[in-house]
C-alpha cells in the first residue's frame, strides 16, 4: 500500500479510464435509485411490523406429578414395641388373644393373619422370627428372645452383609441429617422399608420422564438399532429383554 | 485533527455516494440487517428459546458461523505473507482489501457471539472478572478484539497517508504491525480451534488435529472468498485488480484445500477404523444414528463440492479460465462453511455426553439473525471499499475533490 | 485552489447526490434543491421507520429484564460486602415477591469449617422410579415450563455400564425393569472441574466443601460450561423460567406441584432469570445446615448416600473405604466427588428366586 501511495503520482493508462468511468457512474441512472430508497425502507419498515412472525418457543412443561409422592415419610410404618394389631376395629395387643389360643404349627392353614403373604426365601416358617410363647417378642437362632424394637438384629443373623453395610450407612436409608452429632440424624431400620414377610422392595411406579425444549420424540429404548455391529456386552438385556418387557 | 475528523467526515459523505447498483445493492444489505435486527430483538425479549437449541445442543448456528468466519478473517495473512514477506507485487496491491475483509469479518463474529449470549447485559463482566489465561474464551475475547484493532490501525494508518499524500512511516508504523498481524491472524484461528479440542467431555471436539485442520480450511474458504471479492472490486469500481494477485490466491487455496481434504481423511479413518464408542458423533454426522441423521444431507453436499472443488483446481487447463476458479471458490466457500460450520460444532452435542440424542434444527428466527449479521458484514464491507478506492487512486486526497464532490461544487456555482 | 473552494463552502458542497440516500447532515442545508431534500428526507424517513420497526419488539421487555443501575452495579459474589449481599438479597426478594407472589426467606449459607461434602450412590438399590428427579425440582425452583431437571435416570441394559447405552425416555407401569438397571447423573461437584475452567467471567466456582456453585447474577449466558461438562450436568434458562403462583395453585390445585419454594439461598435454589445457567448444588442450603439433599430423603429404596468425606465415621466415608466405588468417564480426570457402587451378593440372597418376586406388576 505503500505501492499504492506511488500509484497516485503515476497512475496507469488504465487506471485512469477506470476511475473516470468510476466517477461517470455516480452520474447515470441513480436518480430514480435514489428517490426509491425512502419508499423501500418504508415497505420494509410495514413489513417487519405486519408480517413478520413472531418467534416462538414451543411449551415443554414438566408434567404434573402428585407431590404427596415426593416425601421422605419410610415406606412402612413397622409394628411398635410392644406390638398392637387391630382385631374389628379394635386396637388389641398380641397376646390378648395369643395367650389364650394354643400355639399352632407352621403349617398349618392360618385362620387368622390371612392378609400375610410369606415371601422371604428360604425363611419360611413362623416360629424363625417370632416367639412361640410369647408373640410380643422376637427370637433370635440361640432362644433369646428380643423386643420388636430390637428387630435388626434378627434380621442381622442372615443378612450379615446387610447389616454390616446398614452399620456403616452403606445400605438403608438415613434422614434428617448427614452428620452423626446432629441430634436430626436418624437411620431407619430394616423394617421401616422391607416388609419382613415379603422384603423384596415391591416395584413402582416411574414418576414421569424428561420432556425438555425441543426435544422432540425420544429416542427409541432399542440402542441396539443405533448401531448395526451386534454387542456380545448386551447380549442377555438387549435382545431377549426388551422386546417382552417393552410393552407394558 | 481537525484533518482527519473532516477526512472521517468526507469517508461518511461518500458512503452515500453512487450509482443505482450501488444503491440497490446497499438498500438491500440495509433491509436484510433490519429484518436481523428484528429477529435479535425478538430473541432479546423472549430469551435464547426462539433458537433451535437446546440443553443438548447448545451450540448452534452462530457460533457455526463464528467459527468459520474466524477462519476468513485469519485468511486474509494469506495476501499479507506473500505481499509483505515474498514481496509480490501483484498482491501488494490489493492486500489491504484482504485486511479490510478481516476488520469487516472480525465484527461479524463479534456480532456472532454476542448474538449468543444469554444476557449481552452483562457484557462488562467480562472486564470486572476476567478469567484469564485458564479460560480459552477470554484467550479469544483477547486475540479477536486484538486483530480487529491491528487490523484497523493498519488499514486505517494505509489510508489515511494516502489521503495526505504523505509517504507512511513503515519501520515504525506499519512493517511491526503487520509482522505481528501475521502470527495474530494464525493466532486467532488457533486459539478458536483450541477452544473447541480442549473440551475433554467432547470426543468430537478432543483431537489435536483440530487446529490444524482449522487453519487448512480457513487458508481455503478465506482466500477462495477475496478472489471473489477482488472480482467484484475489479468489476464495479475504479480500482484494478493484477490478475497475478487471483493467480497466487489460486495457488494458496489449491494448496490449503489439499491439505484439508488430508487432514479430513485422517480424521475419519482413527475415528471410523478404530471404531471406537468415542465416534459415535462422527458417526451421526456421516451416516446417522439410527433414524436419526439430520446432518447427513449436508455432510455429504460438502463433500461433494470440496471434492469437486478440489478437481476443478486441479484440472490441467483450470489456469487459463478465471470461471472456473470462481465455481471452485464458490464450491469450496459453501463446502467448507457446512463442513465446519454445522458440520463441527453440531455433531459434537450428539449424542449428548450422556449418550441421549436430541437433534438441532436452525429456527427462523435464528436464520434471519444471521442472515442480518452477514449483510451488516457485507455492508460495512462495501463502505470500507467505496471510501479505500477512490483514497488509494488518488481520487479522494486532503487536497482533491472527489469526481462526485466536484458535481456538487459545479452545481452550486450554476 | 480546488481546496479553497471545498473549504469555503465547508461541509456544505452539497449536491442533489450525496445527500440522496438522506445523510442528515445535508439535509438542513440551505442551499439545497428542492428534489434532493424531499429524497434525503424521504430515505432518512424510510431508515428511521425501518430501524423503529426493526427494534420494535423491545417495547415488550419486561421491566425485569432491564436491570436498575444497582443490579447493573451489583458485584461478584467473592467481592460483595455484608452490606452489599444484604442489599442484593434484598432487591431478590423484592424480584421474587413481584414476580411470583411469594415472600422468600432467603440467606446467603456460607460452606461449613471441616466439611467436604461426597455423594455416593449404590446402584444395587436404586430402581429407577425418578422421584428423586421431581423432588429436585419441588426443592431447588426449576423452571416448570420450559421443563428444566438437574437429575437424569438411565435405564441401563445389563452387561455394560456404558452410558451411551441408557435409555433416557423408558416409560414402564413399573420399575425395576428385571433386565435392567438403573443409574442417575447429575452434576458430579467434580475437584477439577472442567466448567469451572472455562468460564470466562468466573460465574462458577468451586466452593471449599466442594460444591460447585454459580453466581446466577453475575453469568453471561455464554454457555461454555454446558459444552464443557462431561456429565450434562449444566442447564440453560432458555426463556424466563416459570413456576405457580399461590393464587394460581389455589385456583386450579393439580398444579400443586408447580409451587415455588420460599426457603432459598443466594449460591442455590433462589429462582433464576433468563440467559443464565443453572446445575445441581447438593441443596446446599440444605446440606450446609446439616440437612440431607432433597433427592436423597425422596429416595424410597435408601439407593443415595451423601455426607462428609473429611469425617472419617460419615456414611460416605465408609462407603469409599469398604465398597468397590466407580466414578463415571474417570479417563478424564475430572476427579467427581459423585462415587457409584454396587453391592456385593448377599450370600444369603443367592438362593432366592427373585424373579419370582421382583419385577412383577
């Protein structure tokens, strides 16, 4: 550009014919141009106000979701210490009736207490957990008898992982506050989740999925059809799985 | 300096001046900016959901076009090494077009990421707590601001000593700025390209080969578009364009889109012969995951015209006819604005980290805030060169009338 | 000679064309034709309505969105004085009680002496069920509409635990699914955090108990983080989030759940504006007055453990010390402070036909 500092003094042949054609231009056919451009403007002007869109964002709500559900309240409310059961309305303890009906055996067909449902694997028989004589009481594997209270540790004689891990806050549930000192800190115990006749934790369920902006349709649950090279991983959940349990 | 404000005063006048083309081509850039501004301040009022992106994706096209219009800008060292460093005459002459494409170019991504800012309000932040050097953002705050200003003192500085009709201080005033613009230009597409490779969360984005590949197709997009533009400058004004100069930028763009193509292929084959999970995103850019393969269409056109821009370049009697050099820039200008633009920033949100597929399609209202942008690019473009040619011809000097201004003095003594 | 005539006649050498296309500095000219200054008025006319229209849908602006010279002036959370925090807390509670009809109690919590907060959670247990996800939303004020969650639960086939794999969207009548198990993400309060790094503003930092938090009044919406997060723990405010008012809770009661929650603090769940990011912040003001997270306590099967690394007897300690932990994507050094485990078999368990018992409807 120091080039074209020179370039003024000794301008080319053609350089100048250009300029002047550059500078005729200005001359020829931009008075109507000119008079257009208010006009033009004016139109863009009624367009942006009349016909432009306006922009819109599609409505993602989340969906509505039952708030009573979002509770920190245990799944079970256990039996208390002693244990009281209500009889046709009637609040009663265990061994007002208890004490007076001869205990019966395991096996037999249960008159009473038919809404229990044992599902507890290999425990199955009454008199593993509950005291023969004394039906306010648990038993533990060497004949001590303990309070409902104390039902961890029944628990504790078979599940000894379990309870290893619920100790060291690893397995269960703990509220009210992280820290051990705070007097909020509490630890639920096996009984305020497991149903002790049944303990798998019955399924439920889902609360509703993501819905975010523009999402879209989700994606299909059939990773597999993502990608054509068949994953020897997902063998045993892919294949077999998804196509019984998707359609419920 | 009253000069020089009577000098900015004469500049802004002549922005105003010319034929019906001229006029026609700068209403048009004005009514395009308008309908941009529009749609931005729709967007200011409604907030980033009028765009088409997402949690997932949340990224779009302007920060596509940031990214390739960063590498235009870098380009224009591509006039200034030959001109200034091999002393080529021809580009000498119209390297400060290529400059002022920068300037013009540097505020269009300016304009490009302020546009994606959440709260623009807040801009000052930015100086109040600047995170600097960890953040690669504020690394490219730093260096695109910083060309803009090398950019502008060096054409500004050219310019104006012309107009003076003084000689220019080069030691002092020119040669140290335009050295340090050279490496500045590298700079800023580097840097741009570093933002995106330092993004371990990204294996789309987390290759060393980026930036590389970053420079190669800026090196062919940005000089594909000054051959372009000198055209034009050639053909509507005073000013003459030395075809050695469309020679030498045939050749920097020949070489620079050989190398991107290279740089692509090894890309695609770590990515695609490992087959690794990390190419999942590569994957739904060339072929799509399942149903889902939006990019694919535009992928595959920018192949196609790279490619073909690529041949076209290297046919044996592509030197003789200047049209085909302009189909291949024009062939290469969009390939590499797909391939880099969506093709690089989109696919790296899909899938999303965590593996969930949410495509991006471009709102309108998104498009036409680019749209906007580019033609306020264009226009500003258009005055920079209206008031360079007629200075740089000795046609606007401190002590000359303009042809147009000398009309006017005429009819005022009538 | 041509100079004089230019500066005799100073600015004014006007002519019907360079004034055209209506540059106002020629148009008050005296000496002016009659033709150009009806064009230079008719096309300065013509710019100026375009450029009104153009700029016309401001007029909707909210006035919350125009900030007042003291929000505009309110400093960065680290620089902010007593004062200037309770000055700041209290334009947010003006904010909140115009805007949604609800007197916030709101605090600025600092972090707590001695406290790194880990979170960890056994994958064993959980089930799937995404209470956790809605709980986080009833807590930390999430805008409802545009959805926006800081929980994400995946539904993983058995054989991997390949993220890529989850399935975001599964809708069952229950869960757990038996083939399937289930793992939430959400932001992992990494110690070398890959969001923080980026910003470019210093919006979001790492606190001294290792939460991860971000100054919604000082972030620029740039949204570098949330390409930075390995995990897509971070959310955007696309639109001004919206949540119920009590008065409209009281008039159609189904949307309970919209509910805005007044106990807030200023790093955590105090609603936010449009534009800025937003990501999980383990309930800090919860957690830093000892409470548990909101999506811990929802949790029905006790599948999530939070508490304090630097305490040798927490819950989390424990659980790193004695379980086989995993942290998601570990390659990149990221170093979360969320830990994943599974549990042993329970050899007693062994025998069990759980099928038979789980997974049933």
């Amino acid at each position: 550009m120091a080039k074209s500092f020179e370039g003024v003094a000794h301008e080319p042949e053609d350089g100048h014919r250009r300029s002047a054609r550059g500078a005729r231009s200005a001359g020829g056919g931009d008075g109507v141009a000119t008079l257009l451009v208010g006009p033009v403007l004016l139109v863009v002007a009624a367009v942006i106000v009349f016909a432009m869109p306006r922009a819109e964002v599609p409505s993602s709500p989340t969906p509505l979701v039952r708030t009573e559900l979002l509770t920190d309240a245990p799944l079970r409310t256990p039996l208390g210490d002693p244990p009281r059961t209500f009889i046709a309305g009637f609040e009663r303890r265990c061994n007002e009736c208890h004490s007076i009906i001869e205990p019966g055996d395991s096996r037999d067909e249960l008159l009473q207490h038919q809404d229990i449902k044992l599902a507890h694997g290999l425990n199955d028989d009454c008199y593993n957990c509950h005291a023969r004589d004394d039906r306010e009481k648990l038993v533990l594997r060497d004949g001590s008898m303990v309070g409902y209270a104390q039902s961890v540790h029944l628990c504790a004689q078979c599940h000894g992982r379990m309870y290893r891990d619920w100790t060291r806050g690893a397995h269960g549930k703990t509220l009210g506050s992280w820290d051990r000192s705070n007097p909020a800190f509490r630890r639920l115990t096996c009984v305020q989740c497991h149903d002790p006749h049944a303990p798998m934790m019955p399924p439920l369920e889902p609360m509703p999925g993501p819905k975010t902006l523009r999402m879209g349709e989700p994606a299909p649950a059939d990773h597999s059809k993502l990608s054509k090279r068949r994953n020897p991983l997902l063998m045993w959940s892919i294949d077999g799985a998804e196509k019984e349990g998707g359609d419920h | 300096m009253t000069e020089y404000l009577r000098f900015l005063y004469r500049c802004f006048r002549l922005s105003f001046v010319g034929d019906w083309k001229y006029y026609a081509w700068m209403v048009f850039l004005t009514c395009i900016s308008l309908f941009g501004l529009n749609a931005y301040c729709q967007q200011l009022v409604t907030g980033l959901g009028t765009t088409g992106m997402t949690d997932q994706v949340s990224w779009g096209l302007y920060i596509a076009n940031f990214t390739y219009l960063v590498g235009v800008a870098a380009a224009a060292v591509m006039l200034v090494i030959p001109a200034y460093i091999y002393k080529n005459k021809d580009l000498h002459d119209v390297v400060i077009f290529g400059e002022l494409l920068a300037v013009a170019v540097i505020i269009m991504c300016l304009l490009f990421v302020t546009v994606d800012l959440g709260r623009p309000d807040r801009f000052i932040h930015l100086f109040l707590r600047f995170n600097f050097p960890l953040s690669m953002l504020t690394w490219d705050v730093i260096v695109l601001n910083g060309y803009l200003l090398l950019n502008l003192h060096i054409c500004g500085y050219l310019i104006y000593c012309t107009y003076r009709r003084r000689e220019p201080n080069k030691k002092l005033f020119l040669i140290p700025f335009v050295l340090i613009a050279i490496v500045w230009a590298i700079s800023i597409h580097t840097v741009t390209a570093f933002l995106y490779s330092g993004l371990g969360g990204r294996p789309f984005w987390n290759h060393a080969i980026i930036a590389p590949r970053f420079i190669a197709s800026a090196f062919a997009a940005g000089p594909a578009f000054i051959i372009l533009t000198l055209q034009v400058i050639d053909r509507f004004t005073s000013h003459h364009v030395p075809i050695g100069a469309l020679r030498t930028l045939r050749q920097v763009v020949t070489v620079a889109l050989t190398i991107n193509v290279f740089l692509l292929i090894s890309e695609m084959f770590t990515e695609f012969y490992t087959g690794a999970e990390h190419a999942r995103s590569m994957h739904y850019l060339y072929f799509g995951l399942g149903e889902y393969d939006a990019l694919v269409p535009w992928i595959w056109t920018a192949i196609v015209l790279n490619s073909t821009a690529l041949v076209l370049l290297y046919l044996p009697h592509a030197k003789r006819g200047l049209w085909i050099l302009n189909v291949s820039c024009v062939l290469m200008i969009v390939g590499i604005w797909i391939e880099k633009g969506m093709g690089l920033i989109v696919p790296a949100f899909i899938p999303t980290p965590i593996g969930e597929i949410v495509e991006y399609t471009p709102t309108l209202n998104e498009i036409l805030v680019c749209l906007g942008i580019w033609a306020f690019g264009l226009l500003l473009y258009t005055i920079m060169v209206r008031i360079t040619v007629p200075v740089l011809n000795g046609e606007l000097t401190s002590d000359t009338l303009h042809p147009s201004e000398m009309e006017s003095v005429r009819h005022e003594t009538v | 000679m041509t100079l004089r005539i230019f500066e005799g006649k100073g600015a004014s050498g006007e002519s019907r064309r360079p004034c055209g296309s209506g540059a106002g500095a020629c148009s008050s000219r005296p000496g002016m034709t009659r033709r150009s200054f009806l064009r230079a008025s008719a096309g300065a006319t013509g710019g100026l309505a375009a450029f009104a229209a153009a700029i016309s849908p401001l007029k909707d602006l909210d006035s919350g969105d125009i900030p007042d010279l003291d929000t505009f002036l309110q400093k960065h959370y680290k620089e902010m004085s007593e004062a200037e925090m309770n000055a700041a807390l209290d334009r947010i509670r003006a904010r909140v009680e115009e805007r949604y009809k609800v007197r916030p109690d709101i605090r600025d919590i600092k972090p707590m002496d001695g406290v790194e907060f880990v979170y960890a959670l056994n994958l064993s247990r959980c089930i799937g069920c995404r209470r956790c996800v809605h709980a986080c939303v009833d807590e930390n004020n999430q805008s409802r509409d545009p959805e926006i969650q800081y929980i994400r639960v995946l539904e993983m086939p058995r054989g991997t635990t390949d993220i890529e794999q989850g399935n975001h969207h599964y809708e069952r009548a229950r869960v757990p699914d038996e083939n399937h198990y289930y793992m939430p993400i959400q932001c992992h309060q990494c110690a070398n955090p890959p969001c923080v790094k980026v910003c470019p503003v210093e919006a979001t930092w790492q606190e001294p108990d290792g939460i991860t938090v971000i100054d919604y009044d000082w972030c620029i919406g740039c949204r570098y983080c949330e390409a930075a997060c390995p995990y897509w723990a971070r959310r955007f405010n696309f639109v001004e989030p919206r949540l119920a008012s009590p008065e409209e809770i009281a008039k159609t009661p189904d949307i309970e759940s919209k509910r805005l929650n007044p106990e807030m603090s200023y790093l955590s769940n105090r609603p936010r504006s449009k534009g800025v990011m937003e990501k999980c912040h383990f309930c800090l003001h919860r957690t830093r007055q000892g409470k548990m997270p909101r999506c811990l306590e929802v949790c029905p099967v006790g599948a999530r453990k939070f508490g304090n690394v630097l305490d040798p007897d927490s819950d989390v300690s424990n659980i790193l010390r004695t379980k086989r932990v995993f942290v998601l994507k570990a390659e990149l050094g990221t170093l979360p402070r969320f830990f994943y485990y599974f549990d042993e078999r329970d050899p007693t368990a062994e025998d069990l036909p759980a099928m038979e018992h789980g997974g049933q409807p």
